[in-house]
C-alpha cells in the first residue's frame, strides 16, 4: 500500500484542471494509450535540435550536412531501441496508421487478422485490392487464439499475419514471438502493432523473430507527427514509393517529347522510396530521444513501475460494486497500462466527463478505434479506459479508484476528494 511517485518528468505534470464547482484541482492524465506526454528529456532534445537545422538529404552546407547525419542517426537509434536487424528498413512515417498503409501497400497476397485490432490495423487491409484480409475472431483464451490463428494460416497461404502486440482496450499482451514462429511455420511473415506496448515492455525484431513492427511517437512519450516501419527490406523495395516525389525519385526525365505526357522514374530503394518529400527530422529526433530515455531508465524499473500501479488499479476497481473490468482472454499473463471498464448505470461519455468536471481526472471514452471488439465484447456504446505510464504515480490512481467509487456508490460523501487545490482557489 506504499505511495509510489512518477518514475520520470513528463510535460503537463503541473498542469491544474478546472472543476464543475469553479475551483482547479492538479490535472491527473490518465490517457497515455491514447497519447503519452512528452518526456522532460524529449522535450529538451527537440528544443537543442530547434536551435539549429537546414534541409536534410540536400544541400552541402554545414548545417544541412549536421542535420542530414542527425535524421540517419535517428534510425539507427530506433533500430538498437528495437533490436531490428542490421539490413532492415527504418522508415519514418507520420503515425502508426500511416506505418501500417504503408505496409498494406507494399503487401502482396493474403493478410490474417485478429478482430481485437485497432482500425489502423484493420482498415489499411481490408481496403486493399492485392489480397484478401482474413479475419479470426479472438477466443477467451491466449492459447486457443493462438490455435485459431495457426488453422487459419494452414487452410489456405497467407503473405502475412498482422497482429497488435497490446491491445489498445484491455492493456493485454499478446504472445508475439509464439506468434511470429507460428506465422513462419505457416510460410507467413508477421508484421507487429507495438503501438501500445514499445513504450511500456522491450521489444526485440531479431529474438521474437518479427518481420515489421509499427509504432507511433505520441504513444512513446514524444510528440505527434512522426511513427515508424521498421522491416525486412525485399517487399518494401519492391513496391511503388508510398509517396512519390522528390526524395524518393534518384532520376526523372520527361520522356516522348514534344509534349510529353509521361515520365520515366528511377526510385531510390530504402527508407527513401517511401519518404518522399521533406521528412520530420525534429518528429525522429524526438522518437530517438525517448528510446535513449527510455533505454536509459530501464524496462524492468518501467515494467516493476507499472506492475505495481496495475495491480493497485484493479484492485481498486474490483473493490467497487457496480464497475465491470474489460478482458478479451482468461490466461493473459502480462498487461500493460492500459483498463478498460464501465460503471452500471452510467454511460462511458457520463463517466468520463464526471471525472473530469468533478475530479480533473482525464480519460478516455468510446470505442477506442476498436469497434468490432467492443461489439464482440457486448459494449456497443462503448466503455471507459484509464491508462498510465511514466508520469504516473500511485495518487492518479488513488484518485481514479476513489472517484469511480463516488460514481459507482453515490451516497457516499462528495468531500474530501483527494487531489491537491490549486493555487488561488
Ligand atoms: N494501433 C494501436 C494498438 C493503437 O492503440 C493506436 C492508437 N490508439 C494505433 C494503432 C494508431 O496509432 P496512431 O493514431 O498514432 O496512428
């Protein structure tokens, strides 16, 4: 039951939130699965970074060649931060989403699914026209998921099973190197959404055996805007540029003249192919940045860290009547930060705008970009997720328990809500 404080400075931290009653209360975010604030460490490496830089890949001067071998610098420090493979792919991307059509672009033939995806690893798929997206539907247990997704492979070939390695309601860990010997053994490869678990649990390419993984810089502790594909480079080299462009293209001329109406294109392979463009060299400087910060304070001290703050929190929910835990498998041996749940009587928007005009507590509502598994999960209007990482300290979570309570049980007294008043009121 002993207090346990933030593991590390994050922006937002001091941020005081205004209640229904007029008064402010310290802010608690508790919507890191959604976006996790910036790291104090990322923040200042984005600041240095601001103080000087030109256009990367193009021009000869001093700071534009600074600049350039800083971007580069930036994948390889995500390829350590993941342990990919010396010749894979970093490609920079906007988000996960992007990351993911990316990959749905470059992906010839059969893709599998899990229904329990978020949409950016759905949509990108079954909107394609060079294959079929087979989707399983997830049972109540890891290890019967695991059979359904290898007779699936084994029925007919698939390129790829694409799978997220946490899910983005639930906090849940999937398995990802048992998945990734399975899809093998299928004569598959496996693309992995770490979008909600790269921050919170090491993740290595080479061991687990991971042919591309995704991830998104706003769920890593550094700011919007950039993600990343890192991935065997055959299929991504094979493929049209995601973007064409400028950046992409290593020769153009206009061929047919006079009036030509086509170009003949030479297109670079690598990361280039696919970044047409200029790139966001300040959105990778901040992913790097939060990999060495990350790497720095250590995935055991995160995963104790959360381990803790996960066990008071549903121990704390499960102590008041009324509040339903989310759970998509019985066996899940590992969750991240992340619960969702619903409160009897009270709809999740009812829920969530309650904590923060009464108790400047944020989270989030909905369905979380993840319809088909609330459908399946019997919650068609939704739920509510709490989720926390490195900022987070046992008091957000004290707060939470305590403020569901006064929702979940409401004879109980409205004051002497925990949380620390503002100044000035
Ligand atoms: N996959 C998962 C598992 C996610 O949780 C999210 C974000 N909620 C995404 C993909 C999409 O990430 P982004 O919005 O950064 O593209």
């Amino acid at each position: 039951d002993t207090a346990i404080a933030p593991l590390a400075a994050v922006a937002g931290a001091d941020e005081c939130a205004p209640l229904a009653d007029g008064t402010e209360i310290a802010y608690a975010n508790l919507d890191y699965a959604a976006s996790a604030p910036a790291l104090a460490a990322v923040a200042e490496a984005v600041t240095t970074a601001l103080t000087g830089y030109a256009s990367v890949h193009r021009g000869a001067g001093h700071l534009s060649q600074v600049t350039t071998r800083r971007y580069e610098q930036c994948r390889e420090t995500v390829r350590r931060f993941v342990r990919g493979r010396t010749d894979d792919t970093v490609v920079f991307t906007r988000n996960t989403t992007d990351a993911l059509n990316l990959a749905a672009h470059c992906v010839r033939g059969d893709v599998v699914v899990l229904d329990i995806e978020h949409h950016a690893n759905l949509l990108p798929w079954v909107s394609r026209e060079t294959g079929a997206t087979r989707i399983v539907t997830a049972r109540d247990t890891i290890e019967a998921t695991l059979d359904a997704v290898e007779c699936e492979l084994a029925a007919a070939p698939a390129a790829l099973l694409a799978v997220t390695a946490a899910s983005n309601v639930t906090g849940e860990v999937l398995p990802i190197g048992r998945l990734a010997a399975i899809a093998h053994r299928q004569g598959a490869r496996i693309l992995v959404d770490a979008a909600q678990l790269v921050a919170h649990r090491p993740v290595s390419v080479v061991s687990h055996g991971i042919d591309y993984l995704v991830f998104s810089g706003h769920k890593l502790y550094a700011p919007f805007g950039a993600g990343v594909l890192i991935g065997r480079p055959d299929w991504l080299d094979a493929a049209d540029p995601y973007l064409a462009g400028g950046g992409a293209s290593a020769a153009v001329a206009v061929v047919g003249e006079p009036d030509a109406n086509c170009a003949s294109t030479a297109w670079h392979t690598g990361a280039a192919r696919h970044e047409g463009g200029s790139p966001n060299v300040l959105g990778a400087v901040a992913i790097a940045a939060a990999c060495e910060a990350i790497t720095e304070i250590g995935f055991e001290t995160i995963g104790h860290h959360e381990h803790i703050l996960r066990n008071r929190l549903d121990a704390g929910l499960a102590a008041i009547d009324g509040v339903t835990p989310l759970r998509i498998f019985e066996d899940a041996p590992d969750r991240v930060g992340i619960a969702g749940f619903d409160v009897d009587g009270h709809t999740p928007r009812a829920v969530a705008e309650y904590l923060s005009d009464h108790h400047g507590i944020g989270v989030r509502d909905g369905k979380f970009c993840a319809h088909p598994l609330l459908n399946r999960l019997g919650r068609p209007d939704g739920a509510v997720r709490a989720s926390f990482g490195l900022g987070t300290g046992s008091a957000d979570i004290d707060r939470l328990v305590d403020a569901v309570g006064r929702l979940a049980v409401p004879h109980r007294a409205d004051a002497h809500r925990p949380g620390t008043r503002c100044a000035g009121t």
